[in-house]
C-alpha cells in the first residue's frame, strides 16, 4: 500500500496533464480550422476563441513548469523556482513550524487544554485497558531481560558496572553513611535495640547452658584444685548451672542499665568510637586506600562473580517463565498496579494538578530546545533533499491541481478573446 500510493498519484498526475495537454491540441486544432476556413462568419468567433484559450494555456503552462524545473530546458530567468530556492524555502518552513506549531505558551496552552493526567486516569481505570498495558508491559520486559542476557550486552553493563564500583571510594562513602545514620541520634535509638535483644537472648536457658560449660571449661583449665573440690562436694553441673544462670542475670542487668541510661559511659564511648571512625573514614588517606583495596579485591573475586552470576541465572529463569506464560502473575500485577493509578488520578484533584504542573514546567524548559531543534532538523532535511527527489514529491503532491490551473487558463483565456473580439466588433 505504501508503495502503490506514490504509484497512483503519478497515474493521475499524468491523466491531468494529458487532458490539459488534449485541451490545448483541440484548441489549435479549431484554430487551424477557423483558419482554413479564412475566419468567416461563426469561424471568426472561433479563431478569436481558440487563439486566445491556447495563448492562456500555454502561459500557464509555462508558470506551472518553471515553478519545477526550466520550460523546454532552456536558461528562461525565474524559472526552476523550487530547486533554486530550496534552501531559503527549507529555512522558511523550519521557521513556520517552530514559530507557528512548536511556540511555548501554545503548547502548554494545548496541554493545559488536553488535560493529559485526567485523560490517562480515565484510560487506566478501565480494566481491560489496565490489562492491556500490562500485556505489553509483559512483551517489553521480556525482550529487556533477554536483551541483558545477551553477552555483547551483560559484559557492556558488567564493565560499566565494575568501572562505577572501581572509582567509587568507598571509605568516603561510609563515613558520609555513618554521618547520616548519626544524625539526631539515629545510632543510639539502634544501639539501644540491640543492647535489648542482647539482655533478652542471655537469659535464656541455652544461652545459660552454654555459659554454664564455658565456666566449667575455664574453671578445669586455669583451677583444677576448684574443679575437683566441686567434685568431691557434689556434680560440678549443679554449680556450673547456678554460675551460669548468675552471670546471665548479672550480664543482662548490665546490658539493660545501658540501654536505660542516656548519658551510661558505655553509650558515650559508642559515640565516641563511631564519631571517630567517621572522621578516620573520611580523612585518613592510608585507611582509605586499605578500604578501597579490599574493596576491589572483593569486587574481583571469582567467587562473588560465580554467586552474581548464579543470582542472575535464577532470576533471568523464573522471569522468563512467568513472562511466557499466558495470565503471567507480573503481568496481571502490572495491570492492577495501572488501574489503581488510572482510579487515584482520576479521584485525587490534588494529585492530577501537582502532576500537571509538573508536566507543564518540563514542557516549558524542553519546548524552547525542542522548537529550535525540530525547525532546525526539518531545515536541514529538506536542504538535503536531492533536487529530483524534492520536486517530484511536490509534483506529485500539488502537480495535479496545478493542471487545472492549466485547464481554467485555456478557458479563461479563450472568453477573454471572445470579450475582446466582441469589444473590437462593437468599437469597429
């Protein structure tokens, strides 16, 4: 269809210039004859007719071609206007489409007019819509992930991956972490869990137990005579199990008076410590470079390489399956996901109109860009254009109501010369 198109308006191109081109033969043909016929009585009428319609046709003729290309191919001036003129015409209609369709306070005008947001929710919330867009959605992000197996593709993203990972400095990084972590105290609030979870965990009975053996193990070792009198006097067990309990008790009250007191020595040394290991992360040149040095042997390493790798495998498989098959979870997730938005943009005023705006102050530092880029680009292209190619796509666009132009000056031309014909039997 795309090539019978062109096809079709040549055919009636040339079907217009060989009626135009018929018109003109009949009317030199008449000439001749009224010419024969020494332009006696009704003849005179017709060779003042036919005389003038061919002069009027064959001036428009001649107007017509010399806008494409030179009449007869001879050097007439002002003639072959479009392919002279084609690039102050390219210039001047890049122009008119930047200043006349791509203007700032026109599109936002017309985007304020469309009411996009609202038109998308409204679209969204239709089910079959939502689902729709999930379906495709589904098609795009499996071309994607098959797209990132490709291996030309995953060592590009590896390599541009690991380049980002290798100049990252890491020592700087965490200490500007830890700075935001330390913020209004946010490493207390954490220390002060943990210090709670710990109390918890030791008192209870394996963590007893195992202090318990602990104790009996230090006690064999370091006060044999200790450990044998216990034997004598009972099961060391029994006693290593009280020890045990009693120690939990004590380690947990610890703990917990820690985690009670704001201003607890032990909380103000964790201050301390991390105050100092943000400044050490941050300014230490020789602590920075050992940072940055396991981190890149880390990033190296074959191992972490095999388990990214393995990650990936297994994510890459369990996507594709669901993706490929019909109904796919993602899919029907993404589909609610669109109508639920399509619901909330269509009932949140507030929402639609912070979205608008948004939309309108982009589009209003882009448009200015964009305008000047697209009148350029259009410019350019038809400055580019072969001069063939550009006139006979105008031929063929225009060419065939230019031949009716042809068709009204042999008419037009031939009651002309019936006028003045008349006017001059009428001043004889």
């Amino acid at each position: 269809m795309l090539n019978a198109l062109p096809a079709d308006r040549a055919a009636r191109l040339r079907q217009m210039k060989m009626i135009a081109l018929g018109l003109l033969l009949a009317c030199a043909a008449l000439l001749t004859l009224a010419l024969v016929q020494h332009r006696v009585g009704a003849w005179d009428w017709v060779a003042a007719f036919a005389g003038a319609a061919m002069v009027g046709a064959l001036a428009d003729w001649f107007a017509v071609v010399a806008l494409f290309r030179r009449p007869l191919g001879l050097p007439f001036p002002h003639t072959a206007i479009i392919p002279r003129k084609k690039a102050q015409l390219a210039d001047q209609l890049g122009g008119f489409i930047r200043d006349r369709f791509l203007d700032t306070p026109m599109l936002i005008a017309r985007l304020r007019g469309f009411d996009p947001i609202r038109r998308l929710g409204e679209w969204l919330r239709q089910p079959d819509h939502a689902q729709r867009l999930g379906g495709h959605l589904q098609g795009v992000l499996s071309e994607v992930v098959n797209a990132l197996d490709d291996p030309r593709v995953r060592d590009t993203v590896q390599r541009a991956v690991m380049t980002r990972l290798e100049g990252l400095d890491l020592s700087r990084s965490a200490g500007d972490l830890l700075e935001t972590l330390t913020a209004q105290g946010r490493h207390q609030a954490l220390f002060g869990q943990a210090l709670q979870e710990a109390a918890d965990h030791v008192e209870t009975e394996p963590v007893q137990h195992t202090l318990s053996s602990m104790l009996l193990e230090i006690a064999g070792r370091e006060y044999p005579m200790l450990l044998r009198g216990l034997a004598m006097m009972g099961k060391p067990e029994d006693f290593g199990l009280k020890l045990g309990a009693a120690t939990a008790r004590g380690l947990a009250g610890w703990l917990r008076e820690v985690h009670d007191d704001p201003q607890h020595p032990r909380r103000l040394a964790f201050d301390t410590v991390v105050a100092e290991w943000i400044e050490r992360l941050r300014t230490d040149p020789d602590f920075a470079a050992r940072v940055n040095e396991a981190k890149n042997r880390w990033l190296h390493a074959p191992e972490l390489q095999a388990q990214v790798q393995g990650l990936w495998d297994e994510l890459r498989g369990w996507l594709l399956a669901d993706l490929n098959t019909p109904g796919s979870r993602l899919s029907t997730q993404m589909g609610v996901v669109a109508q639920r938005l399509g619901e909330t943009l269509v009932s949140d005023g507030a929402l639609r109109t912070a979205l608008q705006e948004h939309l309108e102050s982009a589009v209003e530092h882009l448009a200015p860009a964009l305008r000047e880029g697209a009148g350029a680009h259009i410019a350019r292209t038809v400055r580019d254009w072969p001069d063939e190619v550009l006139v006979r796509e105008l031929e063929l666009g225009v060419g065939r109501d230019l031949q009716f132009i042809r068709l009204n000056g042999t008419v037009v031309g031939g009651l002309i010369g019936l006028g003045l014909h008349l006017l001059e039997r009428a001043l004889a």
